[in-house]
C-alpha cells in the first residue's frame, strides 16, 4: 500500500498522537509498505525511511496546528496513496480527508484529541456546541473514523458520523516490563528519589491544566512517601512553587529507555485527570507492573478493572484518592498483586497486535470506496 500520514503531531513534538504515529509508520515499514508524512513539526526530511513534509502552522493550547494550504493538495496529487491516514485531525488533517473524497481515496480518521473537550476547559464552555460541530465536519468525509474507547465512538455517532469503530493504542510491552524493577539502574534511581527507603508514587505526562497534576497535594499526608514528576510543561513553574517544601521531585522529559527506569523506580502510578480520551502512561505503567490509580472517568474506566488491574476513584470527591492510595502502599502484597493484574491486562496490546487491526481497517476502508465508484470508472 501507499499510505499518507497526515498528522497534528509528529516529532521532534512528542504527546500521545506523536506516539502512535511513529507506531503506525515502524509497522508499515515492517510490513513493507510505502508511506508520506505531512504534519506541521518534522525532524527532517526523512523519518524511518519515510519522506516527511512540515508544513506551516499556528500555536494552538499547547499544540502546533497545521494550516491548510496547496502544498498539501499538491503533495497528496504527486504521491497517488492508496490511502489517507488522518492522525487528530483538525484543519490540516480536515484538508487531507477532503482531498481524499474527491479523489475516490479512502481515508481512516483516527479521533485522538478532545479540542472540544480543551476549549471547555480553558475557559471558553460557550463555544463547545460549536467545536464539537467543526470536529464532526473534519471527520465527516472519512471512510471510516477509528475512536480510542466505545464512550467515544458513541459520542462520535451522536456527534452524527457513521462507519466509526473502535481502535484503541498498542503499548511497548518490551520496552515497559516489570524486570526492569530488579536492575541497578532502577535501584540507583529509587536510592535518588527516596534515600530513606521511602515509598515512590509517580506521575508521566505533560504537564497542563487538563492533567490535574495540582492535585497531588491531597496526596503528601501520606507517610513515608516521595513523589517523582515526569514531563514538561506550561503549569511545572506553577507546580514547582506550589509543592515547594514538599518531597517532590521534579525530574523533565524523558523517553526510551530512561522512560522505562523511571516507571520501573514508581511504587503507584497516580493520574488525576479526568478528561483523558485515552490514557497511553496508564498503560505503559500497568505494563510495567506498576499499580496505577486513576478516575473513573474517560479513558481510564476502558483500561482498568478497578480491584483487578489498578483502581478507579469517583475524581469528583475531595481527597478521594488518598485512603486508596495510603491503603495500597501499606500493602506489599497489594502492590505485587494489582501491579501483575495490570501487566496481565495490557498483554494482548503490544503495538504489532494494535496495528495489525488498524491495518484490517484500512483494508476495509479501501474495499468500501472501491463498492461506491461505479464499476464503469474503475480500472481493470
């Protein structure tokens, strides 16, 4: 196949959609397919073997947003895909699906980033009708749109899209493994964040209002306890001065391996926010064997079994998470046996397997466009 990736996020830029592309793009090349990337951020002219077009964009919340303009068109002209993959799309990926319904191209929309969802919450609640509108229309031409979770395909549907199935994100279950625990890399760390043999309850993500990393403060009446930041972002100088004098460490981005260590180090893993569509960390922290704790709400109520493979706490209920917490690390045995269930839970989620069904979807997204041309114009 000949696949253009249109993407809202792509390296050097790295968030949940960034991920699941470089995901998407290893397995095309592993498969042995051709692909393009268009997105606005590029670390060159070629990633993985694949060319890359970076075109112009605007800041948007905390995002690059891709403008629509001829290049895109031209781009797309010239290299003839079989299919159009439209990562979060918005303005830029709405182009793409729009030249792909002219063109009698298939084009898969993968729903990853709730604008909607972020504009309520920076203040502009008024205006949610109308975003949820623009984002209906930029999914509106895709073939089929992929939703991460069934809470957010039903919203899609009622939203008025059709052809929307379910696709949720693979995880690195080699890269995340629970044998990191036993290594001297990851003892050093634990020797650095608790000197004193304390208890380490982590947090991996960027570092932004929707995420609700302020709440940790409920969290540090808990005894023998330190707390370990991972990630960036407009609210860490905030964050900073507001745990000042507590035990927190603040320790910026990493990635790869050094992601891996640091959830290895973690004793729970604590996400506060509420409005996750998904939840990529919750998952790289259960493969990890990493009890995680989470509210029952979004993208965490589809990853957890709550008891099982983590536990999903009513966020609506101050202080709610701290007795689930306090209870869980005073609990050796505890901890071992929710962070095996939740290794369990994520082992039939490795990227291969995620992929594998993104690639089916786009078998059945060209098989659908193919039955809608009228047979006279079709080429033997």
């Amino acid at each position: 196949m000949r696949v253009a990736v249109v993407t809202e996020s792509f390296p050097p830029v790295f968030n949940g959609v960034a991920n699941s592309v470089v995901r998407v793009l290893e397995t095309l090349k592993a498969e042995g397919h051709e692909a393009i990337v268009i997105a606005p951020t590029t670390p060159g002219k070629f990633f993985n073997g694949f060319r890359t077009y970076r075109v112009p964009s605007v800041p948007f919340f905390q995002f690059q947003l891709g403008l629509p303009n001829p290049l895109v068109s031209k781009i797309l002209d010239d290299f003839k895909p079989d299919i159009v993959h439209a990562a979060s799309p918005v303005l830029l990926g709405a182009q793409a699906v729009s030249w792909a319904e002219r063109n009698d191209v298939p084009a898969v929309a993968i729903f990853q980033t709730d604008i909607a969802a972020y504009a309520e919450r920076y203040g502009f609640k008024l205006l949610r009708p109308m975003v949820d509108r623009m984002m209906a229309n930029f999914h509106a031409g895709a073939t089929i749109n992929l939703a991460p979770t069934t809470e957010v395909r039903d919203y899609l549907i009622r939203l008025g899209l059709s052809n929307v199935e379910v696709w949720g994100r693979g995880v690195d279950l080699e890269l995340f493994h629970p044998d990191r625990k036993s290594t001297q890399v990851v003892a050093e760390l634990r020797r650095q964040f608790a000197p004193n043999g304390q208890k380490i309850v982590g947090f991996v993500g960027r570092l932004a209002p929707e995420k609700q990393v302020d709440r940790y403060s409920e969290l540090f009446s808990i005894p023998n306890t330190t707390f370990v930041i991972v990630g960036d972002g407009p609210e860490r100088a905030a964050l900073q001065q507001k745990f000042q004098g507590y035990d927190v460490h603040f320790v910026g981005k990493h990635s790869g391996d050094d992601l891996a260590n640091h959830y290895a180090s973690f004793d729970a893993f604590v996400h506060f926010g509420a409005e996750e569509t998904f939840g990529q960390t919750i998952q790289e922290a259960q493969a990890s064997g990493v009890p995680v704790i989470a509210p029952f709400a979004g993208g965490p109520k589809f990853l957890i079994e709550s008891g099982v493979s983590g536990y999903l706490v009513d966020h609506e209920i101050p202080n709610g998470f701290t007795p689930v917490l306090a209870d869980l690390l005073a609990n050796d045995e505890l901890m071992a046996r929710i962070g095996e269930g939740g290794r369990r839970s994520v082992l039939d989620k490795s990227w291969s397997a995620n992929n594998a069904k993104l690639l089916g979807f786009y078998a059945s997204a060209m098989e659908m466009t193919k039955q809608s041309i009228p047979s006279e114009l079709l080429v033997a």
